[in-house]
C-alpha cells in the first residue's frame, strides 16, 4: 500500500475518511514541521497528507496557541508591537516569532514559559525520549523517580514523569553516559518551561533532598567517634577517660581495619567507652548505631585483641622499657638514698589492687571471683610500679577467691617467671611491699632481691 493511501503522521488509513494537505495551510504546516523535527530530528515533505483526526487536533492547538501568543504579547509589550502586527499579519515575520513561543507552550503545556539550562525531553508513548527511535519490538519502560532525580541533580536533564525510553539506555538503575550523551545532543540545552513544570521540578528537587536528609539522619549515631570535631576533651575524657589527643595516638598504634560494620576509631571508643562507663552491649549497640548486641561482642573483641597485640607491649611490660632507664628516669632520689644507699639499684613498687566486675552467671566462676574481704565479685591484678609512679608492668589478673592472696600471687610470678621478670631484674635490686607480701619475702631473698 502506497504512502499516499496513510496518514503522515500517525500512520492511519485513509478509506473512505477525508484527507488534508499541509500545503495548503502554511501555518499550520509550520506548526507541525517544528513538532516534527523535535521527535523524529527530520522535516516533513510539503505535499504530504494527514487524516481529518491529525488535521483537527493540530488546528485547535494551533488556534489556542495562536490566542495564548496574543495575549501574551499584548500584556507584556507596547502598542505599537501590536499595531506592527495588526498591519502586517500577511506577513510572516511576527506570526513565525509567536508559533515559535506557541510550540514551546504547547509542549510544556503552559501560557507562559521561563528559561533555564536544563534540557526537557518531550514526551511519546511511540518514540523514547532519549534516542527519539519507534519503540517497534524494543523493550520500552517508564521512568522511574530515582532515575528522573539523578538525571536532574547530576546532568541538567528533567524527564517528566510521563517519558518512556528504551531499556538499553540504563546502566545499574540509571541511565548510561551515552544516553545522557544523546539526550543533549537531540535536544537543547537551555529549554523554555512552564510554571507548572517549573513547579513540578522543584517538588522533585524538594522530595530528593527530603529523602536524602532523612537518609543521612538515619545514618547518624549517636555517639560518633570519626567525627573529632564534635567533641571536646572534656567529652572524650567523660566518655573513655583519655584527651582526644590520647585517644587519636592509641588508634594510630593498632594494625586494624576499616570494615562496613566499623571503623577503628569506633571499635576502641566502643571498647574505652564499655570500660569506662561500665554500659552493657544493648545500651552501646544502641548508641553506636550497631545492629545486635553480638555485634557490639565482636567489635569490642576485635579492638582488645588489636590493642593487645600493637599498643600494650609498647606502652606496658617489662619488655617495654629497660632497668637502666627506670634507674635514670623513673627513681627518686630520695628513695634512692633511703633503700639502696645510693647505689645504682632498681626500686619497685608491688602490689595488688582490685578492678570490680559484674556477677558472672557461671556457678564456678562466680565462687572464684568473689571476694571475702570486699564481699562483691572482683579481679586482682599485680602492679609493679617505680617510684615516680610510672607504672613498668600489670601482671594478671588473677581470681579473688581465698587461694589468691598477695603472696600466693607472688610467689606464682617468681616461679613462673611472668614477662621474664628473673631476667629482668639484677641482684641487689629492692622490692617495696606491704604486709600481705610476707610470706615471699624468702623467695625474694633466694634471688638476692632485698624487699
């Protein structure tokens, strides 16, 4: 069947309905050529035919445009503009200046258009709005809001809620570099909008950036480590007793990662923060933002064994520091003079103190924390510390029970030889002890240390 027989435009059979010759009208010839080259980027021929339907959808936007085109021009310009066009409307001159505004509104859908540098596809159910190709056996789809939204923050290009496009144009739920490529290039970049539009596109930008910031809210915690800058050292000292300055140094030290759960920084506030305030895992998971208390368990693990590994022997031990400095730095004179008579003799401090800790639910456990004399369940640690109150080692901790005095503890660590202290110390060294380290005071002696 002959081209002639069908519609130009949308294709439908003549029969017995009455057809139209566009060059017989040149302004509505005009009209529908500027429509034309908008979807299909291509002229329509002269002598083409349309059917009645096309022929009187596109005379009555025509005559509404060409009203809307007047009164716009009246309100909004001088006399004379509208005594030019009354003598001269067989022209062309004035008539193709206002068929030019009427096709913009026309396709916004609005009287009166502003512009701005944002490209606005057009909008078919047969061709897509990005390549401007007949859908035909191709895949098409709506637009979705994520993708209308990031093509409007991120390229400049608003798809009205009604587009449709080929589904070769989207790449992991937005649209590739070549369909942004071609829809700039098919269309322009500084469109004239409607205020209707111009409306709808800033409800858009509102929405995204409503949902954006109720995102970004959701994200915050409450308490936030790796945001240093909120917090002061007065806050890191209430929240994990050390300055900022401190807490900064010890998170530099560790050997960790950075996963998707938590940071470095997060773990060991999260594990100074336990310590220090004595909060149970719920009331942390729930001010870290963490999702289950188990989390909060392999977060605080994690961030111990680091500090264990990478900050503990630099900082605490005998290994960490030498006898010789201890003598030069970390002795008074005084005591010095009082215990070892001036001799060059390393002075300790020993003795046991006590970390409280909550009731353990393990019957065992439970008997062999719990201590007489405090009547509350505890751990005991044995510090060694100079006489300047530099503290060399913490050794333990050990159980509370009855079995655990200060001088069975003792005694343990000299047979044992915990952190090497045997080899550590020299003859003639002095150990400063209490009372309740009596009954070592003989293996002290076995070893040639005077206490």
């Amino acid at each position: 069947m002959s081209f002639q027989e069908r519609c130009y435009l949308c294709n439908a059979l003549f029969k017995n309905r009455r057809s139209y010759t566009l060059i017989e009208s040149q302004s509505l010839f005009d009209n529908i050529n500027l429509l034309y080259e908008l979807l299909h980027s291509q002229s329509i021929k002269r002598d083409c035919q349309i059917c009645n339907v096309c022929y009187q959808k596109h005379s009555k936007r025509l005559k509404l445009s060409d009203q809307r085109s007047l009164y716009s021009a009246r309100s909004s310009n001088v006399e004379s503009m509208t005594m030019d066009f009354q003598a001269n409307k067989t022209t062309h001159t004035v008539e193709k200046i206002f068929h030019n505004k009427a096709v913009t509104c026309t396709l916004l859908g609005a009287a009166e258009t502003i512009q701005v540098p944002v490209c606005v596809p057009p909008i078919s159910h047969k061709y897509c709005s990005i390549c401007l190709k007949t859908f035909g056996r191709a895949s098409a789809m709506n637009i979705t809001d994520n993708i209308r939204f990031d093509a409007l923050l991120n390229n400049m290009v608003y798809f009205r809620p009604e587009c449709r496009f080929c589904t070769t144009h989207i790449e992991e739920e937005k649209l590739s570099s070549n369909a942004i490529r071609l829809v700039k290039t098919n269309h322009v970049k500084v469109a004239g909008i409607s205020a209707d539009t111009f409306k709808s596109m800033l409800n858009d930008i509102w929405s995204e950036w409503k949902r954006c910031n109720t995102a970004f809210q959701a994200k915050l915690v409450a308490i936030d480590f790796n945001q240093s800058l909120r917090y002061t050292d007065h806050d890191y000292w209430t929240l994990v007793g050390i300055t900022k300055e401190n807490f900064n140094g010890n998170c530099n030290h560790l050997g960790m990662r950075n996963t998707s759960n938590r940071s470095i920084h997060m773990a060991v506030g999260c594990l100074l923060t336990k310590l220090r305030l004595g909060l149970s895992n719920n009331v942390l998971a729930t001010l870290f933002s963490f999702s289950s208390k188990r989390v909060v368990g392999k977060v605080i693990e994690s961030a111990r064994k680091s500090l264990v590994k990478n900050f503990v022997p630099k900082y605490l031990g005998f290994e960490h520091i030498t006898r010789d400095k201890i003598i030069q730095d970390h002795t008074r004179p005084l005591a010095k003079y009082l215990l070892t008579g001036g001799k060059d003799s390393a002075v300790l401090i020993l003795d046991s103190t006590y970390i409280y800790c909550q009731k353990s639910a393990c019957n065992l456990l439970q008997r062999r924390l719990f201590s007489m004399h405090k009547s509350r369940p505890l751990i005991k640690p044995m510090m060694c510390v100079a006489t300047v109150g530099y503290i060399c080692s913490a050794i333990g901790p050990y159980f509370a029970d009855w079995c655990n005095n200060d001088a069975n503890i003792m005694n343990h660590i000299l047979h044992a030889n915990e952190e090497e202290i045997l080899n550590w110390f020299k003859p003639d060294d002095t150990f400063v002890v209490d009372r309740g380290l009596k009954k070592s005071t003989q293996q002290l002696k076995r070893i040639a240390i005077d206490s």
